[in-house]
C-alpha cells in the first residue's frame, strides 16, 4: 500500500490516515476479508492553474500587440498587479491580475500579437477551498503491489500528456478557400500570414501533425519572389529592398490604419467640397477669446475653429439625420441605414505615434465653450499616450481637421459603418470683389474649403449638397446658429 501512497506526493499528510481508517478500521481488512473494491478519499491539493484570458478591452477589436512583460515565469503576483503592458489600434493598456498567484506560462512573447478571448497567461492560485475529491481504485482479488505501481504510474503518464496536448496551440489561423483542413501555427506565423496575406491552401506545412512553421512560410515567400518575371526586376527590387533600405513591420496603429482603409476603399465613395466665408464666425471667436482671456481662458489656450464647426454640424444634422448614421450590411441580402439621435463626432488628432480618433459623446448637448474644453483635454490625454479604449467608442460621424497643418480641397475616406466624413481645409485670406455702397470694391476676406466623402450606395450628390449648404448658411451667419441653438 505504501507504494501507492507514493505516487500521490501533491496530496495531504492525512491521506494515509484516513485510507487506513476506511481499510483496516471498517473496511474488508478488520474481518480478515481479502480486498475487493473500495473507495479512497482525499481532499486536493490546494492549487490550481488557471488560464487568464484576454479580454475585449475596446469596441471591435480582436487582437492586440504585447508591448512589454512585467512578469516572468516562476514570479509570484497579487490582485491587481500588473502582468503587462499591451497596444491595441487605439489605445495602450495595462492587464493586471484577477488573483494572488505564481506565473507559470507566458504565452506570448513581447511584440506578439494576442488573440482576444483566448489564454493570456497561466497562473498557479492558492485555493481555500476543503472539499474532497474521491479516487475510485480498482485492485484485483489479491493484491500485486508491483502491478498497482505500474497501473498508477500509467496513469500519471496519461495525465501529463494530456496536460501537455491542452497546453498546445491548437488554434485554426485559417481555413483554406480550397480546402476544409485547419492548419495548425504558433502565434509568431499566424502574424507572418495576415502580414503577408498569404492563402494557407497554397502553403505545405511540414511541422509534426501538420503545424505549420515559420520556416514553411518562409519558403514559399522565396518561391512566391523567384516566379516575379524579369519585366517586373523593379518592383521586386522595391519589394525586396537592399542594404540602403530598412524594413519594419506595422505597429498596431498602422495595422489598424491599413485594415480599415482597405476594408474602407471598398465602398462606392464621392467628394463634395465649397468653400465657406469665415468672416461672421470670426468675428464671434475672437470676441469669444477677448472676453476668456480676462477669465483665464481654457486651460490657457484660446478657442479654435473647431468647436464653432462642430456645433454648426450638430445643428444641420437635426435637419439633415441622414449623414449622421451606420449602414448595418451584416446581411448583405438586407442592409439596414441606422440613423442616430445622438451626435457623437470622433475628431481626428495628431500624435507622435500616429493619427487617433477619439470621441465627443452628445455634442448635441454641448456649448461652443464646452466643446472647447473637451477638445483640450482629449488632445491632451492623446499625446500622453493616455486615452482609454472608451474613448474610441460610439462615434457616429467623424470630421478631421487636417487644416490645421495644411491643405486645401481634401479627400478624406469614411471610416465604415459611418457612411460620411467632414474634412476642413486650412482657413486662409482670399481676395474677392465685394459690393461697398453699390460699387465692387476688392477686399480680403478669410474662408475654409470643406470636403465630404460619402456612401454613394445610400446616400447621393442632392442630399449632402443641402447638408452642405445648411452648414455654410450657419457658419456664415452665425447669429443664426445662436437664434437656433434648443
């Protein structure tokens, strides 16, 4: 019996005691019975590995690039303590920990991509918990304690490898357009495969029961670049670089950039552009700013264009509904256009590491001065880096003011589902002929360039014309605007 005990080296100290109790104390042993069947009981070891999945930390996404570990296998964490640091498309998160723990698997490296919904981490937890769990041993009519040894011994081989298959990365990267096959890969060539946008089907995967390696990916990329026929030496040449030439893979903002405007491209798209006279919108900031300086300002700085373009928006679309919606094609046989009550604007922002577009909820509800001050602090938060995944949520309608560096007529591309976008121009002093006392008279006056881009498939050319012109009527005049404001 003690041999059997031996292989059990995780359990309590009173395991024996009690296997003796139940055997010998009132089991078949105190009659002097040979032993047929009985059953053991042990309460289990207190430790637990648990998986800590990755959660959806922000709208639509589905993966995200580990930017650094604070952590390492073997290294013991708390509640709440930080395991690493990752960047999605839009913002930068810390993951901390759900419990108290020991780190035994990490499994993705730094600059990986992790799936969300799937294991992040392995974590060893301290369990309380005294419940005990019965192990149901069949002996034969007399007992062959070399044999029992063997049986047990087995089945603790089976367990492991059965711990070890649950630990492999069995996750399909794709199915093939050619065949039903799931292929097998680690995380580093499944990123190789959407970088590349490789189709699986054409790719032989040599790796045990069928994985694919980096290695096979590799190969066929050389395949792939030795069928480019000699007319086309210099796009290969391009393709391939030299030793003047450094490559670098996508960061997560550029990757989240490039699979949006693709996907963005797609749809059937038009421009409109007008100019807009500036003078009355001016002339109203600048009193605005006069009046703020003696105030303190906001957050010490003067007020743009900007929040004066987003409320005259807010109010058109109370007119004109149908550019501030969604075109739902998750079923292509039955679109649906969603028009929104709430007027929520994303506002492109210019940072070091790329452009974000975080939302400005409700502007509807919003003054000129309020706006002002939430512009401010995104902008802010943005260049530090310290934007949360809420803030990219929700957005309705998006207006980029790529005027603020330059540019005139722009041309920009909507982000889908919206199904338009607002680009301002940079403003500037134009000379035009003006009517002074029934005499043309030359005078300079300041104007902006807006440019629309729309779905085509549901909204036409008449209907963000008169959008249009509805927001240079309360631009240009923009006492208007004040009468209108609810």
């Amino acid at each position: 019996m003690s041999q059997i005990f031996r292989h059990f080296p995780a359990r309590r100290a009173s395991l024996f005691t009690k296997a003796r109790c139940s055997l010998f104390n009132d089991g078949p042993f105190a009659h002097g019975k040979r032993l047929g069947e009985c059953q053991l009981h042990w309460s289990p070891a207190r430790s637990a590995i648990k998986p800590f999945l990755l959660a959806d930390i922000g709208e639509g996404i589905t993966e995200c690039q580990i930017i650094k570990w604070f952590v390492k296998p073997g290294d013991v964490v708390e509640q709440f303590e930080a395991l690493c640091e990752i960047q999605s498309d839009k913002a930068t998160v810390e993951i901390t920990s759900r419990f108290d723990g020991t780190v035994k698997k990490l499994h993705y490296a730094e600059d990986d991509m992790a799936v969300v919904g799937k294991p992040l981490v392995e974590i060893e937890t301290n369990d309380d918990d005294e419940t005990s769990e019965p192990l149901k041993q069949i002996f034969p009519q007399s007992i062959d304690e070399s044999e029992t040894e063997e049986t047990v011994a087995q089945a603790h081989l089976q367990s492991d490898i059965n711990d070890t298959m649950n630990q492999q990365d069995l996750r399909p990267i794709a199915q093939s357009t050619k065949s039903n096959n799931l292929i097998r890969a680690t995380p580093a060539v499944r990123r190789m495969l959407r970088q590349f946008q490789l189709d699986t089907s054409e790719i032989t995967a040599t790796g045990k029961g069928g994985r694919l390696l980096k290695e096979d990916v590799q190969r066929h990329l050389e395949e792939v670049k030795t069928k480019i026929s000699p007319s086309n030496h210099a796009l290969e040449k391009l393709l391939v670089g030299d030793e003047n030439s450094l490559g670098d893979n996508l960061n997560a903002f550029q990757l989240q950039m490039f699979q949006v405007m693709t996907r963005s491209l797609a749809v059937p798209q038009f421009l409109y552009s007008h100019s807009v006279r500036l003078t009355s919108v001016e002339r109203v900031r600048e009193n605005v700013n006069d009046r703020l300086t003696g105030m303190g300002g906001i957050a010490g700085a003067k007020i743009t264009l900007l929040p004066f373009f987003l409320k005259a928006l807010s109010q058109t679309f109370l007119e004109h509904s149908s550019l501030n919606a969604h075109l739902d094609t998750s079923d292509p046989a039955r679109p649906r256009f969603i028009k929104h009550k709430a007027h929520n604007f994303g506002i492109a922002i210019e940072t070091p590491k790329g452009l974000l577009v975080p939302t400005i909820r409700d502007v509807q509800n919003h003054s000129v001065q309020s706006l002002a001050a939430e512009i401010v602090e995104l902008s802010r938060r943005a260049r530090e880096n310290r934007l949360s995944p809420d803030d990219f949520k929700d957005a309705t309608f998006v207006v980029s003011n790529l005027g603020s560096i330059g540019g005139g007529v722009l041309s920009p591309v909507i982000v889908t589902p919206m199904v338009a976008i607002l680009a301002i121009g940079r403003a500037s002093n134009e000379l035009v002929f003006q009517d002074m006392n029934g005499k043309k008279e030359l005078v300079e006056r300041p104007q902006v360039t807006l440019s629309w881009s729309a779905d085509h498939r549901v909204l036409d050319g008449a209907t963000v014309a008169k959008c249009a012109q509805h927001l240079t009527l309360l631009l240009e005049q923009f006492d208007t605007l004040a009468v209108s404001l609810k």
